[in-house]
C-alpha cells in the first residue's frame, strides 16, 4: 500500500514540476511583455507607467529566475525521463539551433567553421618544435582545452548560445566509456590477427615519457578531429537535413582527409569512411555528447600505435608497450597503412555502428521519446 502513495506522491510532483515550468515559461515569453504590463500600467497611471512597468518587469524576472532555480533542484532527483520532459521548459529563454538560421547563416558557419578549425588544428603541429617532453605535454593538453573553448565561442557567436550541456558532468561521463570502447576495439582486432598469425608481439622496455606524451597528442588529435568533423558537420547537416545525409558526408570527406596521410590508398580511405567515419558519426548521434566519439577515437589511436605498435593510419611507428612483427596478405593486415585498412577493423566497426543505430532507432520509438 506504501508503494502505491509513494508513487502517487511522486507522480504529483512530477506533474506540478512540470506544469509550473510550462507556465512561468509562457507568462514569461507571451503574457508578461507582450499583452500583459501594457495593458494594466500604461492606462491608469499616466506618466508614472514606464517607471512601473520597468520596475514590474524586474520583479518579474527575479521571481522566474527563483523559481527556475527551485525547479531545477528538485528535477536533479527525479528519474530521467521525467526529468528530461520537464528540462525542456525550464530553459525559457529561445535557444537556436542550426535548423533554425537561414540557410545563408547555416552555410557560413559550417563552410568557415570547418576551415578555421582545419587551420587551428593543422597550427597545432608546433609542438614537434619544442625540444622538452614535459613542455610538448603541456602545448598538447593546452591546445585540446583551447580547441573546445574556441568550439564553444564558434557556436555562440552563430547560434546565439552556450552549448553547456557538453561540458556538464552528465556529458563528460561518456568520455571514460568512450576511451574503454575504443581501446577494447583495438585489442579485438589485434586478437583476431594474432589468432590468423598475422601478428607476434614482444615486450621490450618501452620510453614511458615517450608514450605518455603521444598519449596527449592523441587526445589532441581526438578532440580537434571530432570538433570538425562531428561538431560541425556532422551536427549542421544532420540537424538540417537529417541523420543519412550527414552520415554520408562526413564519413566521406572523414576518409578523404586520410586520403593525403602517408601509405594510404583508395581502400584505406573508403576502409576508414565506414569503420571510423560511420562508427564515430553514429556515437555522436547515439550519445549526443561530443565525449563518446573523443574518447573511442583518442583510446583507438593510442592502443593501435602506443600499446601494440602498429602505424597509426599510414604514419611511421612511434614508441610503444611491445614491439610487433606483422605479416600476412594486406587485406586482412592493412598493409603499411596500418590496422585500419584491414577488412576484420571494417567488419568489427561496422557490426557496431549497426548495434548503435538500431539501439538508436529503439530510443526513437520507446514511449519516453514520444
């Protein structure tokens, strides 16, 4: 009996939360200065009205924004979906996406984002400059910081808000798990070739400040590379014209970027616009934080060259937790290329971004979404 009052208790405050938001979010956005004040203080009371209306408007705003925050101290313990349905009122001031900018506007952020970003990340290579590993460390963690702070400026400037959420702590935790998918990815495919012989490894007394900086670089790597290639293509043409066409796109320039890497080949660029392009695409949209594709890219590319030694796509071998000896037909060890352009990478990746997208397509259906 105690479970029933409880609930019916429960089910109380999450409709009174959820009206309460609803209707300070409407008295403040249609009511209160539109219809409301002119109506009441601009007749009766002459030339004092302007002073009163602006005094009441003040009072106004204090009195929403108390309640705003009340609301949001007590849906931090309500269970997600309903705390989900009621968050979506209690931001009353208008938040634009990219859906909603003329397509002009849309263009020039996604064009002049891409390129900005492109440069900054290629003005990132100046660490390669400085002779101390602590100093190329810092440079490395700077510039990965720096990069998401300008992100965020970008899309304040064009969308005329702070997009918090992506460094709230509820979206941070996806970076862990991120880092854990990717690495343990990896270690499946390099399972599969060691059970096909087409790999050995051997320990061998690795430069450990030698792998903690490229553990860095990589997070730098990982961090600008989503930036451009799912934070602003990927979510401006998905939020535009839909999930299949920025799947599409950015998988497919994804792959032409490494097209130019060293060692790469037609197969490796269409190899890593299905295994990385999709995959990371599909996360981003499955997660909606930035954090899960950051850390599945960061974690795959330190465990691909920095623990089992392999080139990371195309580039020359670095230092690294065991030292492998390769062989076997291309197809199956991706060659010079490195991993990536294997046929078991694009497999394994591929059954992956399909668990994501029908998991994805289950979230879309389920009652909660309607």
């Amino acid at each position: 009996m105690s479970f029933y009052v409880l609930r019916i208790v429960y089910a109380a405050k999450v409709g009174v939360l959820l009206r309460l938001a609803k209707y300070y979010r409407v008295k403040f956005t249609q009511e209160i200065f539109s219809r409301l004040l002119p109506a009441c203080f601009m007749m009766p009371f002459g030339k004092y009205s302007l002073e009163i209306q602006v005094c009441w408007e003040k009072a106004v705003i204090l009195w929403l924004c108390i309640c705003r925050l009340w609301v949001l101290c007590i849906v931090k313990r309500l269970r997600k979906q309903d705390r989900d349905s009621i968050m979506k009122y209690v931001n009353f001031h208008r938040q634009p996406s990219s859906q909603a900018m003329p397509i002009w506007k849309w263009s020039v952020e996604l064009v002049l984002g891409f390129l900005l970003f492109v440069v900054l990340y290629g003005c990132g290579g100046v660490d390669a400059l400085i002779p101390w590993p602590y100093a190329r460390i810092g440079v490395c963690l700077l510039f990965s910081v720096g990069m998401l702070v300008l992100f965020l400026s970008w899309t304040r400037l064009f969308e005329k808000r702070w997009r918090w959420e992506w460094v709230s702590r509820k979206d941070i935790r996806w970076l862990p798990q991120g880092f854990l998918l990717g690495a343990s990815l990896f270690v499946i495919v390099t399972a599969v070739l060691a059970l096909a012989r087409c790999y050995e490894a051997s320990f061998h007394s690795p430069r450990w400040l030698s792998i903690i900086y490229w553990l860095f670089y990589f997070l730098y790597v990982a961090c600008s590379e989503e930036l451009i290639f799912r934070g602003i293509l990927f979510r401006m043409i998905d939020e535009r014209f839909g999930l299949w066409w920025a799947l599409a796109v950015s998988a497919l320039l994804f792959g032409f970027a490494h097209f130019f890497q060293p060692n790469a080949t037609v197969w490796s660029s269409v190899a890593i616009a299905i295994e990385a392009g999709v995959l990371l695409g599909v996360a981003f949209k499955y997660s909606g934080s930035l954090w899960l594709p950051i850390g599945i890219h960061w974690a795959w590319n330190f465990t691909q060259g920095n623990v089992f030694g392999f080139s990371v796509s195309g580039s020359a071998k670095t230092a690294s937790v065991f030292d492998p000896m390769v062989c076997g037909p291309e197809l199956i060890t991706g060659g010079a290329f490195g991993p990536e352009a294997s046929v078991i990478t694009v497999v394994l990746c591929s059954l992956l971004a399909l668990f994501m997208l029908v998991r994805l397509g289950g979230k879309r259906n389920s009652p909660a979404a309607r």
